[in-house]
C-alpha cells in the first residue's frame, strides 16, 4: 500500500511539472517544471530499486542539463513582447494528446508483453554500468557534453547578437531624432 502511495505521488510529480512545463508562457517557469518531473522519474527509479538510474537522473538532468538550460534562460533574458503569440495553444496541446493516445496505448500493450523476457534476464551492478561509462563510453560521454556546452554556448552568442542589435538600432534612432 505505501508503495501504491508513493507511486501515486511520483506521477502526479511527473504529470503536473510536465504540464507546467508545457503550458507556462514564461520560459524559466516552464524549466522549474522539466525540473519537477525530472525529480518524480529519479523518485519513480528509486522506487524500482535502481539507486544508479536515480542517481544519475539528478546528476544529469536535474544537476547538468536543468542548471544550464536555466542559466541560458537566465543568460538570454527572454521578454513576453519576443515570445510568440499562440492564441491556440491549448487546442493544439488537446488535439495532439489526442493523435499520441493510441500510440501510447500500442507502446503499453507491447510491453506488457514483453514483460516475460525481461523478468528472465540478469540483473546488472551499478559496479558494471560505471566500468564501462568511464572505460569503453568515455569519449562519447564527453563529445555529448562538449556538444551541448557549445548548443548553450551558441545559443548565448545568437541572444545577445539580437539584442545588441536592436538596442543599436534604437540608439541610432534616438541619435537621428535629436540631430533633426
């Protein structure tokens, strides 16, 4: 019973951080929700008894990949009049749930089906998954990171290249205006 609780609660984590992230206008509330339903999942992979993918769920999403979107968020300095006007957000939001629920619905009877062949495979040790992280995946490992360092990177310089260039366009304005 207290796991059915506590799964309870982990989903209505996942589902209202998931929403909010969605349906928030504000781009830094919508990453404090990602944040919230990055923490139910690492709560949902502790509950399965999985310490390592709970761990490296907040190392990496909530400790990396939340941190730096933020910071880029923060860094861009996002204002309501630049956001796009979507005066039909919500219906599009309906119609697509809508489209995904039978895809969902197949994805879910699948595996439920293959839930036989999984219960008869051996578990792996965190012990395992780290040796082979930090071993045989570690350039890969660090080409993701140095990708998305230069992504946040790229998307600092191309945010800032805007604003400089409007605000010199309005000073340039002003300037004409008093020299007239």
């Amino acid at each position: 019973m207290l796991e059915i609780s506590i799964f309870t609660i982990l989903a209505l984590f996942m589902l209202a951080g998931s929403i909010a992230m969605i349906s928030n206008r504000q781009t830094l509330f919508s990453a404090f929700g990602f944040l919230v339903a990055m923490i139910g999942l690492a709560g949902m992979f502790a509950l399965l008894d999985s310490r390592f993918l709970a761990i490296a769920q907040i190392m990496v999403s909530v400790g990396a990949v939340v941190v730096l979107s933020m910071l880029t968020i923060l860094t861009i300095n996002a204002k309501n009049e630049n956001l796009p006007h979507e005066p039909h957000k919500y219906k599009w939001i309906f119609f697509s749930s809508i489209l995904v629920l039978p895809v969902t619905l197949l994805i879910y009877k699948s595996t439920t089906a293959l839930y036989q062949s999984f219960s008869t495979m051996e578990a792996v040790s965190s012990k395992v998954v780290g040796k082979l992280l930090f071993s045989e995946w570690v350039l890969p490992f660090e080409i993701v990171s140095i990708l998305l360092l230069t992504a946040m990177v790229g998307a600092i310089v191309i945010a800032r290249k805007e604003t400089t260039t409007k605000e010199t366009t309005k000073n340039d304005l002003m300037r004409s205006e008093e020299n007239s």
